[in-house]
C-alpha cells in the first residue's frame, strides 16, 4: 500500500491529466490512498479535486483533501500530507505530472528488489530527464528531484520531512543529503516512469525557480558546506548580479530574497551534524549539485515499436571488466535486447556469464585462438539477429535509457544510424580482480552534429555510441580485420556514403581511457600509425556531397 501526497496551488489546469492517469494505471487503487494538501487555491482547483473525489474517491483506499487558508509553501504543505497517512511507503508527487499504466507496479518492483539501506527512489521524468549524473551500476544518486519519488515513511518521519524553512525548491536536495547523512542511499529508477510538465518550452526560464534555486543555493552551503564554500557561493551570487538578467526583473527579485536570508542563516548553522559528512554528502557546482550530463532538455519519447536490437560486446579474457558492462545492460529499459559477447580467445568468460547473468538473452561465443578486434567485432554482427546493433565494449557501460533513446530516433527519423554523446571517463585500475578502478574525471568531448565532411577527416562518434541497422553491415560490409585501431571510424566514413546518421544530444554512455600517461602515449602511437593507412585506404572512397556542404565547408575554414 502507497500513500500519495500532492500539494496543490492554483492547479486547475493539471487537475484532469493527473488524476485520470491514476484510473488508468495497472495497480489495485484499493490499495493507494491520496492525501491533497491545498495552499488556498484561489481559482477552481478545490472545486474540481472535491468533483473527482465525488465520483471516483471510493476506487481509492482513501482520498482526503485538505485545504488552507495560506501558502505554506512546498515543503511544509507536503509535510501536512504526509501526517494524514499510515502506510511504510509515501510517494510525494507534483500535481503536474501524470503516470504512465505501469507506473505504480514497477516501483512495487524496484521496492522489493532494493536492500534495506535505500531510503529513497526517484522516478525518471518525462519529457525531460533531469540530466543529473548517477551511477550506472547500482542506480545510486547524490539527490533526488522532488516532483517525483518514493520515501520509507519511518526515515522521512525520524528526518522531520522538508526543512519548513525553505519555502520552495532545493527543499529536495536538502532532504536528500539529509538521507544520506543518515546512512541511506538515494536511488534512480529509470524503470519508473512519470510525466511531468516542467517547461513549457525548452530552455525556459521560470522566475520562481531561478530566484529561490539561487538563495537556497546559499542557504544550503551553510548547512552542508565549509567556510571556503560559503564565500564561493556569495561569490557566484555577486557575479550574476553582473550578469544580464535571466528575467525582466529578476535581479530586484534575487536582491530582495538575498537580504530575507541572512535572517534564515543561523537556522541552517544550527544543524552542526552534517557538517561532518559535507565532503562526502554535500557537492555544489556551481549552481547545480552534482556533475550534469548533455540532454536537460531533450525531449523523450518511447519507441513506436520495440524491434530485437543486439548489442555486441568484444571481450578478452577478462570476466571482472566484463561484469560492469553486463549489470549496464541489464539495466536497460529497452525491453528486446539480445547481447551477443565474442571472446577473443579462450572461453575464459563463459561461467561468469552462467553462473550471474542467467536471466539476460546472451549468445556467448569464444573464437578459441585470438582474431583481434576487428575479426571479433565482425563474427558478432554476423551471429546478431537484431535489425539494429550497437557496440559496447567490455570496458565501457550503457545508462539505463541508451538503447531506448537510439531505437526511439531511428524510428522516428528512419535514418539507418543514430549516436548520441558519451562522457570519456579517463581511469586509473587499482585492481584487476577484484576490479577497482578510480575516474579522475567525466569529460564531454565529442558534441559533433552529423557532418559527413568533418568525419572524412576525424572520428567523433565513439564507437558505442552509434546504433545502425544490420543491413549495413550486410551491405557494405564490417571492420578491417587488417587493423585493430580507428577500424570504427573507418566503418562510419563508409556507411556515411550511403546515408545519413541521426544526432541526439544527449549522454547515454561512458567509455573508459587509462590515466597513466605512458598508456595513452602508446595508444596515440597506434592510433598514428592507422590513421596512415586509413588515409591510403579512402583514397578509394568517394563521397557524394551536395554544393550547399560545400559552402558550409568553406565558411568554416
């Protein structure tokens, strides 16, 4: 049983969609009680709850509504709520956001397949993903957006819910460290999805947001910050003060919210205790408090249709480095995938893949004596059944949407090659087995649309970033098996000749570079050498370009 807290003001608008998403969700609503708390609506939201509670309340197993005479804000109308209810889970929800049908009962699945230390899950938000960065493997996130998530009732009451101080936003990411302090983990479920109606418009500005986002930016760093980031933050306030406006308006409305919070200071000083964890638990940069992915506004869809897609992943003797890259893949929410893992060498993977990832759909076949790479990669495509492939070698790693976003969009554009961006996450291994490894850094190189002329002259699609159809490699063919270096890039070139790839703006994977500097200086070498022959080699290929390529190509010079 789930109670479900919303917290309404002057919502009319949203009232109809969020609501008639609750009668058509895949769940049993006797066991689902709605707590509405109205911050003194003064259009006809109480009106229309109090119609839908008339005529579908009793499908409920409760729906209370509970009006104000004032607005208490997000953190203290939601803390009413959720004193209305009883049951161990509560799920705090915007009121404009709508669920999908299978909502509710893939949360019950997350839910029953988490250990006893998450405290929190966060649902994905559609149409845009909040571009937050979180750990492939386990899900686990530095905090959790508050439009959408689910809470152990006894961890949110032993925290004192929201900080009834700040009266809208960051009240999330407050309560989310506050969590973590405690010893509980924050976990996205990209499985769990909800609609939500953030922005209007890509790229919109709403003034509410960027002025209290940016006082409880600084509130927020007294409570779980160091002297040295309290100042950063007045610095960073100081320096938008000199900044063009966000906003007719707006630097008046931040001056006047930056003088009220001197007078909050000494309530967020008072909670020494998380100054203890601030390194490990609170992380500011700058306005943001975590590292951010490419995609805050990409608009997600799902799929039209769901066609098998294979995923080919070269391995080499090496089952620790593989595991990672087979928990990613699990944790697609695609849900027709077939991995096809060719060993190059002996079948030194094969029981790691029986005895622990039984339940994926994986065609496992070692080449017995080593072919390299590229032979490697070609005996995949030809044992893959999917109409799309897509590589990801066993070093590399998949966030959950990568295979849904890259099959949605060649769908959609019905191009035969889709990429989107990865972050290059140079590693230093502290250990083979068990594998350790420390990421010195996320950095986000290659952010080139599709331009068949730049990409004669220099790859920059990653090799597991692209999903194509496998009628291009039936038709002009796979890797050089001659060469083990830029043999992608080769293939790319070649199949650009035939068709254009389309490009998402969006980080969906991670592909892993060594640290040590003596490495990358033998890979450069390699690298060199192919790229010698390469140029020999596309002396042979011509490429077809229109007089308008042409011209963009000068201008570009």
């Amino acid at each position: 049983m789930f109670d479900i807290v919303y917290v309404t003001y002057n919502s009319e608008k949203w009232i109809e969609k969020c609501f008639a998403s609750w009668l058509a969700a895949d769940t049993d609503l006797k066991q689902i009680n709605i707590y509405v708390v109205d911050n003194a609506s003064g259009d006809n939201t109480v009106k229309l709850l109090e119609e839908f509670r008339a005529e579908y309340g009793d499908r409920f197993g409760g729906f209370s509504l509970r009006r104000e005479e004032r607005n208490w804000g997000f953190g203290k109308a939601n803390n009413m709520g959720f004193s209305l209810g009883k049951s161990p889970v509560v799920c705090f929800l915007n009121i404009d956001t709508r669920l999908f049908p299978d909502t509710v009962s893939q949360l019950e699945r997350e839910i029953a397949n988490s250990p006893e230390n998450t405290g929190l899950w966060e649902f994905r938000q559609f149409p845009y993903e909040h571009p937050k960065m979180y750990d492939i493997l386990t899900g686990e996130t530095t905090w959790s957006s508050g439009a959408a998530f689910a809470v152990r009732r006894s961890l949110f009451q032993e925290l004192g819910g929201f900080d009834e101080k700040i009266f809208m936003y960051a009240e999330d990411v407050d309560l989310s460290w506050r969590i973590r302090t405690a010893g509980y983990t924050l976990k996205y479920v990209p499985r769990v999805k909800i609609f939500h109606y953030s922005y209007e418009s890509a790229g919109e500005v709403k003034p509410n947001q960027h002025v209290y986002g940016v006082v409880n930016n600084l509130l927020l760093r007294y409570r779980f910050g160091g002297k040295k980031t309290i100042l950063a933050g007045h610095i960073l306030f100081w320096n938008l003060m000199r900044r063009p406006p966000a906003f007719p308006g707006a630097k008046k409305l931040l001056l006047r919210q930056y003088r009220k919070h001197f007078r909050l200071i000494p309530h967020f000083l008072a909670h020494g205790v998380y100054k203890k964890n601030k390194t490990s638990v609170g992380y500011f940069h700058g306005w943001d408090y975590c590292l951010i992915k490419d995609g805050a506004f990409y608009e997600n869809f799902l799929p039209a249709q769901t066609p098998l897609v294979s995923v080919i992943v070269r391995t080499c003797g090496r089952p620790c480095v593989l595991r990672e890259t087979l928990i990613s893949l699990r944790n697609q929410t695609y849900p027709n995938l077939e991995i096809v893992v060719v060993e190059d060498g002996e079948a030194v993977s094969e029981e790691l893949i029986r005895r622990e990832f039984s339940d994926l759909n994986i065609l496992y076949h070692p080449t017995g004596k080593k072919v390299g790479r590229s032979a490697a990669g070609n005996l995949a495509m030809q044992l893959a059944h999917g109409r799309y492939l897509n590589f990801l070698d066993d070093d590399d790693l998949f966030y959950a949407d990568h295979v849904e976003v890259l099959t949605a969009n060649l769908l959609k554009s019905g191009k035969a090659a889709a990429y989107a961006t990865g972050l290059e996450t140079p590693i230093t291994v502290l250990s083979k087995d068990p594998y350790r490894y420390e990421v010195k850094n996320y950095l986000g190189i290659h952010k080139q649309p599709f331009d068949r002329i730049i990409l004669c002259h220099h790859n920059y699609i990653p090799i597991q970033c692209i999903m194509f159809e496998k009628t291009l490699f039936e038709r002009y063919g796979g890797l050089d098996e001659t060469v083990d270096a830029l043999e992608d890039w080769d293939m790319w070139v070649r199949y650009s000749l035939h068709t254009d790839f389309e490009f998402i703006l969006k980080t969906t994977s991670v592909y892993r570079v060594p640290a040590v500097r003596e490495a990358n200086e033998k890979r450069q070498r390699e690298l060199d050498e192919a790229l010698l022959f390469m140029r020999e080699k596309h002396k042979g290929y011509m490429q077809k370009i229109s007089v308008c390529d042409v011209a963009r190509m000068y201008e570009n010079r």
